[in-house]
C-alpha cells in the first residue's frame, strides 16, 4: 500500500522532554496520558526516548493494523522487544513467518474446548480447596489472592494434577516480581535498560530462576510418564478417555511434549512463560476487579447468585455448567473492557504506510492501546460505568470492532477460550463458596504495569448472608482493614 502524496499531517503529543521523550508520562500517568491523546487525533506521535513511535485512537484504523493490513505491521516494537527478553520467542513475540505459524498450529489443539473441558473439573478442584481455605470475616489482598489462584488453576492445567507443592510455590512466588521487572523495561529508555543496575540484574536472576523450575516441571512430567504417545492418540480421538484415562495426570503442555516434530528445551521454555504470563496476570485482574465491581453493585451480585443457583442447584460447580452462565460472562467482559487488561501494544511498520492518510515510516513502532479504545465513548456510552447489560445480543453490536482485550486477526489471543472458561470456573466458584463480601479498603486505584491492576483493594468474605458467626479456616493471605 502506497503513502499519499500529501499525508495528513501528526501531530505530537505535547510534554515530551530532551532524550526521555514522554517516558515520563508512561511511567508515571500512562492511563491518563494514553487516553488523552485521542483529542488530538486518530494518529499522535510520541516519543519513548528520542524514538518516536505512532498512537492508533481510532479503534478502526487498529483494526487495519492488525486485520487488514496485517502484513504490513509485523510483531514488534519496543515493548515486544523487552518482552522477547522475558519471553523468549514464545508464541506472543516470535516474529511472524514459518516459525510463529508452525507453533500457532501445534499449540491450537491445546486450547480448543474439547481439550480444556479434560482439564475442567481438575482446574475447579484446585480452586476449590483455595477458595474453601480462606478464613471468615478477614480482610485479604484479593488481587494477590486471584493471581495465587490463576496461577494454580493453570498450572494444574498445564503440567497436569502432580506438579511438587514446592514448583507451584516458587512460581507463585516469582512471577508478581517478574513482570513487574518486565514492563519497567517496555517503558524506559533503551539505553537505561541497558544499565548494569541492581533492578535489571536482579530481573535477569529471576527470569533465569523461572526457567530452571520450567525445566524441572518439564523434567518431573517427562519422569512420571515417560511415554504418553498412546494415551495422546487415545484422547484425541475420544475426549472421555482423554479426561479419565491413564494420561489424565498429564496437562496441556504434553501436546507440545508428545509433537511429531519436538521442540528444544528453550522452545519449550519460552512457551511455558508465554503460556503462564499470558493466563495468569490478565485473568487474575479481571477476576480482583470483578469481585471489587461486585461489592459495589448489589444487583449485579444478586443476579450472578441467581443464575448460579438457577443452573447448579445445591451441587458444587461441574465444567459443564459454565456453558450455562451468560449472565456471568458478561459481568467478565465488562469488567475486561473497563480495567484493559492490557493498556498498550506495538508493532512495527515493514514499509512506509498510509494509515488514515497519516504516514508511518518503515521502521516506525505503532502503538495501539486496548484500555484507550475500550473507554472510547463514541463507541462505549458512559464508559467509567460499570454495566454488564451493554454486552447483551440487543446491544453489543454498538461496540463492533472496539472490543480489543484479546487483539485480533492472526496474532489474536490463542488462550481465549481457555480465559474465558478459567475466569468463570474461579467466580462460579467464589460465589458458591462465600454467600456475602464486601468492601475493606478504600476504592482502588487502576494501576498500569502489564495490565491495569488495582494499587490497593482489600475484601471480606463472609459465611452468612447479613452477619453472624463466622465459619472457622485456614488461609494465607490475609492483611489489615483499609
């Protein structure tokens, strides 16, 4: 595609300082900043560092990007290159050619439904006990508490119900600092990143530590059960033997263990920490504002309730009731579209680009912001309100092609389904364990570092439905009333 002649010309978002650019607002405001650029335009200029890189407000002219013109704005840029750091050329940053599409079609089968529902009532198990241990009436960090339970969900998922107790907590443990680590580097200046600082080299040690317990996973799983080929073909052809067969310790990641054409110890590596960063961060968030959004709207709380009891009776939740909880899938959403969870994203131009009449030269990063389009109000009416009707048949076809939590064309989300199927197994079941919770901080804060997290938010879950005496239990997480 052909620049025009005369392109439109971009403008620069004002407050960039000498070398730093407006680093400075990505480190320190990158909500307000980021959404304040759409009153300039559809394309805005800024600079990270003395590197100027192109803003997409317009969720359409995103859309183009990454759908359309796909072919012409690669995976990369300055956050996909501090992420590659991290990740590795896991399927989130390998760049796009034979490579990304080879992996993209063997990783597929491990995230359709069919293959999820053999993990399901595992997953649900191990939320459970987590959920059940939590003691009465006492104030936990529930953001810390909902990536703990991400995490263990997944893990579950992912190398299969025997993990050592001692890897699922060393994980638990590393993973907050690590990507805390991680989008400190997408945010400064190349040359600061290059530093021997003690926070970089103290990032390096744990990014190095997280691969040695990747390896020792992979070692524990590989010794367990040295040969799964024929429990593999088994499950492929038949999802109930895959869910009660011999193979039903094994996870997910045994399909990439069991694949025709193996991969290296660092493929392997660097899609486990693709895998783990891309279900547990997101999900975890979502699932601390959800709880939070919950305390504050009565209604929505009675209603998620209702449709809970309505599908699973006095029963503890199964996997195939999750099919049946729209009305909690669209509290999810909502609570996706309000809180990001991601809140900017690049690529970069292969060759000189017209985009809405701008030019972008060849090289140039261009940033696109999912938390920027999804607080649009030309396309979200009241976007800082909380509702969860507007994702309703009748009304969500006013958000077409502004919804963006998971991108979209051929680098869209591959764990989508896997998302939306864990998010719902960990509410379902929260709700069903707790009768009551409420608020015991003050309101949060949204916080950008890799999604849009809550800087302080502090609940209570109660036994009772109004008061009374608290169920006695056991817990680990637990912190002073804000």
């Amino acid at each position: 595609m052909s620049t025009q002649a005369t392109p439109i010309p971009t403008p620069t978002a004002p407050g960039g300082l000498p070398l730093i650019g407006h680093a400075h607002h990505l480190a320190r405001t990158p909500l307000p900043f980021m959404t304040s650029l759409r009153e300039y335009g559809s394309v805005v200029r800024i600079h990270i560092g003395p590197t100027p890189a192109y803003v997409v407000t317009d969720p359409a002219l995103t859309r183009r990007v990454l759908v359309t013109d796909a072919a012409h704005y690669t995976k990369g840029g300055k956050i996909i290159d501090a992420l590659r750091v991290f990740f590795g050329d896991g399927l989130a940053t390998v760049a796009d050619g034979d490579t990304h599409l080879r992996n993209r079609r063997l990783m597929q089968p491990m995230f359709n439904k069919a293959h999820i529902a053999t993990r399901g009532e595992a997953m649900i198990a191990q939320v459970r006990e987590m959920v059940a241990a939590w003691p009465a009436d006492q104030p936990r960090d529930v953001y810390a508490d909902m990536n703990d339970i991400t995490l263990a969900a997944f893990l579950v998922a992912l190398f299969g119900t025997d993990l050592p107790p001692r890897l699922r907590t060393e994980f638990t443990a590393l993973m907050p600092a690590i990507m805390k680590g991680t989008i400190r580097q997408t945010v400064l200046p190349s040359w600061i990143t290059r530093l021997p600082l003690p926070a970089h080299r103290a990032h390096a040690r744990r990014v190095a530590r997280l691969r040695a317990l990747i390896d020792q996973a992979i070692d524990h799983r590989s010794a367990r059960h040295p040969d799964r080929t024929e429990d593999a073909a088994a499950a492929a052809g038949c999802p109930h033997a895959a869910a009660a067969g011999s193979g039903a310790a094994d996870g997910l990641f045994s399909t990439l263990l069991n694949a025709e054409e193996p991969l290296t110890r660092q493929q392997l590596q660097d899609e486990a920490i693709t895998l783990l960063t891309g279900a547990i961060e997101t999900t975890g968030t979502t699932l601390a504002w959800t709880l939070y959004e919950i305390t504050r709207h009565p209604e929505v709380e009675r209603r998620l309730r209702a449709e809970l009891a309505a599908v699973c009776q006095d029963r503890p939740l199964r996997h195939e009731d999750v099919e049946q909880l729209p009305y909690a899938r669209r509290v999810l959403q909502e609570a996706i579209r309000k809180y990001g969870p991601a809140w900017m994203v690049t690529r970069t131009a292969v060759r000189d680009m017209d985009l809405g009449g701008h030019r972008i030269p060849a090289g140039a990063d261009v940033v696109w912001s999912p938390y920027l389009h999804q607080h649009d109000p030309a396309h979200f009416p009241g976007a800082d309100t909380f509702d969860p009707d507007r994702w309703t048949p009748e009304r969500v076809q006013a958000t077409r092609g502004s919804f963006l939590a998971f991108g979209d064309g051929r680098r869209k989300c591959i764990g989508e389904n896997f998302a939306w199927a864990e998010l719902q197994i960990i509410l379902a079941t929260v709700l069903q364990t707790w009768p009551r919770i409420t608020l015991a901080s003050r309101a949060p804060r949204p916080q950008a570092v890799v999604t849009v997290k809550p800087d302080d938010l502090a609940l209570r879950f109660h036994a009772d439905t109004k008061g009374g005496t608290a169920r006695p239990g056991g817990g680990e997480r637990p912190v002073a009333a804000g």
